[in-house]
C-alpha cells in the first residue's frame, strides 16, 4: 500500500496517474490505511484502526495477524515512518494539476466508498444475500429463510465512506467534465448509502443545469437514487428538474424520461409530496386544477395537464403516493385556495 502511494507523488503524471487507478484495486487495504491516504496529517487514530471510539478495527487486526503469521517480525502499521508514505497520498491525488489524475482518483474514491458500504460476509451456494444500505446500517436478507438482520456498519467504514463522498461531491464542480461525469458516475453507486447535506444537494441541482450535456443527465440520475431527510431537501431537485422540464418546447423523449426521473425521485421519497403540496412547493396551472377539482366532484375522469410542468409534478406525486390528495373534493380545493 505504501509503495503505491509513493507512485501517486511521482514527478512523472503518467505514473501519478497508473499508481492512483492500482490504489483503487486495493479495496482490502486496512481502512485505517485508506482513511490516512485522505489526509496529509500522520494521525495515531488512523494507524491504529480505531474509527474514534478507542477499540481496533477488524480488518486491522486481522491485517496484523497475517503479519505475524507469515514471518514479519513487525508490522509497519505501528511506524511513524511508513505512515509517512501514505499520508495524503489520494488527497493529492485528486487535487493534482492533471485532470486524468483526478479522474483516477474519483475512481479509486469510488471503489473505497463502495467497499466501505458493503458488509464482508461469506455466501453459500444454496444462499442468496442482498445487501443495501441506508444511514450506516447494512441490512442483509436471506431468500431462503426469509429473515432480515440489521448490522451496524463499523465506524471507521463509515467515516471512509462519508469522506469519499464528501470529496467526490465537491469534484462534480470540477473545471474538467471528464471529472464531473466520473464523480457522478461514482456517485451513482453509492448515494443512496449517503446521508447528504444541503450544500451537497445545492451541488447535485446545480449540476443538472451542467454545460455538458452528459454530466447534466448523469447528475439528474443521481437525483433519482438520493434520500432527501427533509421536503425542504426534495424540493431543491424537483424545482430544478421541473424548470429543466417547463423549459422543453415540445414533448420529446428527453421531456419523458425527465418525467420518469420525477416519478421515481417521488417512489424513494413516500409521503413526502403531500408535505410539499401543504407547504406550497409545488405549483400547477390553476386552470389544470380547476378542472381537476370540478371532475372530481362530479366523479369524472381527471383531465390532462396542460403543460410538461403539470407532468413532471403529476409524476411526482404519483410516485410518492400523494397524487390523491388531488382526485379528493376537499382536498383539492384546499389546495387550489393557495393559488387565489
């Protein structure tokens, strides 16, 4: 691990750039090793493997036992000097001048992240696992049996995982668009397993609006795997997606798909539009709802919308469970009266 780290600082880029991809394949690696490879400060913790709440790690225990198992008299986990050798090696990677070194390094902060959040366990042949994860648990659920058990991720993956992310959401604003789409690409895998803050959601909105064409689509299907803690969150990357949406002309392949990425933003969010509509975050056109609410009444089909906008937000609210508080008399015209 320490040897490829020193090829991350080599004066060469071409090398810079081939030892930053080899990083990513050692997903194995101690996380305290990859945890010190984010920083340029030597830290006692991190050699240790403690994730900040004193006790070893399992991985570097057992990284240690097969030290001392295959005839190394010391571990150099424990030496101030070779920590030196990795300290920070990623972080310069992905703050190097070169944009094919950076892209390196989203893909190795990508196979770290991916490797953090997923649970090490063995599976038997007559055995199929599934694993997800979800604000630091791990859920693992056994066809054959039926059972789920929860098992709470070790903290020191945790930290790998909030810090990769963290910096992989920062390089979506990179000047190249090479790096963006490859921080988006990554992203894509493991969001879902992230607990985002507002400035990141800011960052993903923003880059639905990109100048590239591919990092902009690639950012709205990141949207659709994110988990939103609040409306509020939510309603930063619907608003952007329905401006993009009201922008379209006409009715085209790209307006539908940016429909279907609406629905499925509504499915990972359950109940959350109906917050959003008492909260006046959506808007519809009135006339829309005016039909709506006088074919309700007369228990009539709904109308059409009359605009891609009308759409984007039906899809929503479909997705979400919530387009029903507009098919109800009462609850539709408490709704339309905000609109007066």
């Amino acid at each position: 691990f320490s040897r490829v780290c020193r090829g991350v600082n080599d004066s060469n880029a071409f090398v810079r750039r081939t030892a930053t991809e080899q990083l990513g394949h050692l997903v194995f690696a101690s996380p305290s090793y990859i945890l010190q490879s984010f920083s340029k400060n030597p830290s006692n913790r991190n050699s240790r493997g403690s994730g900040g709440g004193g006790g070893h790690d399992g991985d570097d225990t057992k990284f240690k036992a097969s030290n001392r198992s295959s005839g190394n008299s010391s571990s150099f986990v424990d030496t101030g000097v070779s920590r030196l050798l990795w300290a920070g090696a990623l972080r310069h990677a992905w703050e190097d001048e070169m944009s094919g070194v950076r892209r390196a390094a989203v893909k190795t902060l990508g196979s770290f992240a991916s490797s953090a959040s997923s649970p090490s366990s063995s599976t038997s042949d007559d055995t199929v696992s599934t694993t997800t994860t979800t604000r630091g648990l791990l859920e693992r659920s056994q066809q054959k049996t039926s059972l789920t058990k929860v098992y709470a991720m070790a903290e020191v993956k945790m930290e790998i995982l909030k810090q990769g992310g963290s910096v992989m959401f920062d390089l979506v604003l990179d000047p190249s668009p090479q790096v963006r789409l490859e921080s988006l690409t990554e992203l894509f895998r493991v969001c879902s397993s992230l607990r985002l803050d507002r400035k990141q959601i800011e960052t993903l909105a923003l880059s639905m609006n990109d100048s590239n064409e591919d990092v902009s689509w690639q950012a709205r299907k990141v949207a659709t795997r994110v988990l939103c803690a609040s409306p509020s969150d939510l309603h930063i990357l619907t608003k952007m997606m329905l401006k993009i949406l009201s922008e379209s002309k006409t009715e085209n392949d790209k307006s539908a798909t940016m429909i279907s990425l609406l629905r499925q933003l509504g499915k990972n969010h359950k109940g959350f539009g109906a917050a959003m509509l008492r909260k006046g975050m959506l808007e519809m056109s009135r006339t829309f709802l005016q039909e709506n609410q006088t074919s309700s009444g007369g228990g009539k089909s709904l109308h059409l919308p009359h605009t891609l906008k009308d759409k984007g937000v039906q899809a929503l609210l479909e997705g979400s469970g919530d387009w029903d508080l507009l098919t109800d008399p009462h609850s539709a015209a408490s709704f339309l009266n905000r609109y007066k």
